[in-house]
C-alpha cells in the first residue's frame, strides 16, 4: 500500500475541523495535494517532532488529532512516544508511515528494516492501542475505529516506497501556522 | 536495593573491561567506588552514555558496560533502537531505574508512567534482556552477561537514597578521555 492512499482515507474520512499534523517533506506535500485545509498543519525541517506538536495540540482541544509521521522521524524521537503513552491523550491518533528507509536522504535502510518494531515500542510506552497495518482494508476498520473511541492510538502502517502526486513544496510556513493558529481563534 | 550498593557490587567484578557511566549521581557513586582507569565517566551528554558505549563497543573487543539511567535514556530512547540494529556482541547496558529524575527535584519519570524500558529493547530486538528488583538478582545476570553474547540490556530497579549521595567526584573530563584511551591503547 501506498502513503498517498492513506493520507487520502485520512482526509476523506473526518470533517474539516480535525486537525492533521503532517510530517515534513513528502508526507506533506502529499497531504497538500490531496486536499490543503486551514487545519492541516504541515511540519518544516521540525523532524522527528511531527508527534510532539500532534500532542501538544491533544491537550488543547477537545477534538481528535491527528499526526501523519514517519518511521525514520520516529526513530530521531522516540522518547515522544513515552511522553504520549505517559499522559494518555484519548483524542491522539498517531500513524506512523513505515517504509523502513529515510527516502528522502538517499533511501538509507532505517532501523525498523533492521529489527526495530514500532508497534510494539509503542505499546512498552504504556500506548495499548497499537497496531501494525500491512493492507489498506486493515488500516481503514482500525482508523474508523480510532475516530470514534478513546485512544491514544498508534498506528504503524507498512507502506511501499516512493512518493505519490505531490504538491510544490514552496510554501510559506510562517502562513500555514497563522491560518492554522486563526481557526481557533474565536471572531 | 540502592543504586550505591549495585555499583559496588558490579564495580568488583569488572576488570579488563570498559565502563561508561551516566552523568550525577551514577559516575560520583562510581568513582566512591574506587577509580579505575577503564572508566569512563560523561558530563553533561545526558542521555548519551549508551550511544558513547555503543561507539566503543563496536571499535574494540573488548567487553563494555554502559551504566545509563531512566531519566536520560528516555531522552534519546532511539539510541536502544540503534543498539537493536547493529547487535554489538560485546555490549551490556545497565538501567539503574529508580523511575524519577533525581538529580532535578524528584520529578517522577516515564518509567513510573507506563514505559517499561525492558519491553521497549524487546521490541527493538535486542535479544538478552531483563529487569530484576534485588542485589542478587543483578550480580547473577551480569556475570552472565560478561561471560556470554549480547548484546544485554539489563533494567535494574533502585530507589533513590533518602540521604544525601556522595560528595561530587573531582573528575576532569579531558583527563578521563586521556585515561580510558591509553587503558584502550595499552
């Protein structure tokens, strides 16, 4: 299965007011092309902390959130995953894109090719709701699921490598925070 | 048991081998211990000691201990993932968990709120783990662990001592890199 895919069932399957914190680089620029929303919340060279900042938003509202990061990401924080399992956010949806390389520097392997199984870190983090997804009919009944109960979830999809359509990534961030930031303020 | 007494206890044992120990508290104990000059006591890299016993380990054959704590491993947690990946035979890493950052005002860590450091190295596939609870429990599995293949990731569960630690050690940085070079070198 393919990133583009799931982001797409993502976006597909929530209404305009659930926040996406996307990972940087291609996780980004998929999401963007799939559909820009004032409340996608797109990272930049922040790597690793795409979770975190989902987390931090989970304590401030009390609608779901959702954070699109990466297994390379991950890996660079996975402390971030102790800090979720410890304050148990019910409204975090982690999904973790597993393609078991850093595509984007070269394809280097990355260590959940070599032994590293991010569900289960999850769940040694006191996050119960952990799930390893290999197909996209898997993914759809465990995220449907996550929407509607009390989480945090952590899910690790196993994708294909290689990008799907992705949108320019000449963007400004300072704007997408701003957007961002003007959805919760109230006028 | 007291993180004192388990450094004593597994400081008796260890002879030819390297040692790298936490920053605080674990390196002062260590050195009340009695300095040697395989030991390797880090400063401020809080959260490095496994990542800098790792280095060696795989740049030497001999055995070496990493004497880490909860506090700064689950700053750079990802460092048990890398261990995982490269499987280094000759490395034995020891958690002293006493489930709290100590050194910062008692502030209770993750390891007190749902992480189990143990699981976690299982799940990055490092094949010998365990968690034991007493002194005896400790000295058994590591004289196992110096004697057979890891790598080992041991979580030893302390509490904090109610009265003060030892004084600080009067360590020098670049004397203990020069120190534990030459023991590597002689």
């Amino acid at each position: 299965m393919k990133r583009f895919d799931i982001s797409k069932i993502v976006v597909e399957s929530v209404n305009e007011n659930i926040p996406i914190i996307s990972n940087l680089g291609p996780t980004s620029r998929e999401l963007r092309s799939i559909k820009h929303r004032t409340r996608n919340l797109y990272q930049y060279g922040s790597m690793g902390l795409c979770s975190s900042v989902a987390f931090g938003i989970a304590l401030n509202t009390d609608t779901k959130v959702i954070s699109l990061d990466g297994d390379g990401a991950v890996i660079m924080n996975m402390g971030g995953l102790a800090t979720i399992g410890r304050h148990q956010p019910t409204n975090l949806i982690v999904i973790i894109y597993d393609n078991e390389e850093w595509g984007q520097t070269a394809h280097m392997p990355s260590h959940t090719s070599a032994g590293t199984n991010l569900a289960n870190v999850s769940k040694s983090c006191g996050i119960d709701k952990s799930f390893l997804v290999k197909t996209i009919e898997e993914f759809d009944l465990i995220f449907k699921k996550a929407l509607t109960e009390d989480g945090p979830y952590s899910i690790v999809a196993k994708i294909e490598q290689g990008d799907g359509p992705k949108s320019p990534s000449v963007y400004e961030p300072e704007f997408d925070l701003l957007s961002f930031r003007n959805t919760y303020i109230q006028k | 048991m007291e993180r004192f007494e388990g450094i004593k206890h597994l400081a008796n044992h260890i002879q030819n081998e390297l040692l790298v120990s936490n920053l605080g508290p674990t390196s002062n104990e260590l050195w009340q211990t009695g300095h040697k000059d395989n030991f390797f006591y880090t400063y401020g890299a809080m959260g490095l000691v496994s990542s800098v016993a790792l280095g060696m380990a795989i740049s030497t054959d001999k055995k070496v201990i990493a004497f880490d704590g909860d506090g700064a491993l689950v700053m750079n947690m990802g460092t048990i993932s890398t261990i995982g990946r490269h499987q280094p035979k000759n490395l034995i890493t020891i958690v002293w968990d006493n489930e709290e950052w100590g050194q910062t005002g008692h502030q209770p860590s993750h390891t007190s709120a749902g992480t189990d450091l143990e699981e976690v190295a299982k799940s990055c596939s490092i094949p010998k783990t365990a968690t034991v609870q007493s002194l005896e429990n400790l000295e058994e599995i590591f004289l196992r662990a110096l004697n057979e293949d890891g790598p080992w990731f041991i979580v030893a569960k302390v509490k904090e001592p109610t009265d003060k630690g030892p004084y600080v050690a009067p360590i020098e940085p670049e004397m203990t890199t020069f120190r534990v070079r030459n023991f590597i070198n002689k």
